[in-house]
C-alpha cells in the first residue's frame, strides 16, 4: 500500500529541515576549528618572531573575519531551508 502524495511531501520537507540543522551545525563547528588553528598558527607565530607580531594580528584578524563571514552566510541558507 502506497503512501498518498501529501504524507510523502511532508516526509520529505521535515528530512529538509533536518538537513538544513545539520548543515547549520556542522558549520559552527567547522569555523570553530578554522578560527582555532588561526589563533594557535598566530600564537606560534609571534612566539617565533615576537618581532613581527604586528603583521601576524592583522592576518590572523582578516582570515578570521572571513571564515566568520562565510560560516554566518552558511548558516543563514541553512536556516532559510529549514523555515521553508
């Protein structure tokens, strides 16, 4: 016996949703890690060449807008595919 079409697409929209969460998550974590491994790549860094702490920061505070930049826009089409 078949499902009816209704009951297949509303199946079908809640595992979107489900997706759509999970994506949102997985990309937190990702930029979570991206982030860290700038800070720990920067904290080596400076330790090595206090001298040239300066430039280090200012990469380091760029590449780290920019993942946040990508994550939040990562997560806004996950969130706007699961309020769809």
């Amino acid at each position: 016996m078949s499902l009816p079409i209704q009951e297949v697409a509303e199946a079908s929209a809640d595992m979107g949703k489900f997706g759509a969460a999970i994506g949102a998550g997985i990309v937190a974590v990702g930029a979570g890690l991206g982030i860290g491994k700038i800070g720990t790549a920067a904290n080596e860094g400076i330790a090595r060449q206090p001298e040239a702490s300066g430039d280090i920061r200012g990469g380091s505070i760029i590449l780290a807008a920019l993942i946040e930049g990508v994550s939040l826009f990562a997560v806004v089409v996950c969130l706007l595919i699961a309020l769809k």
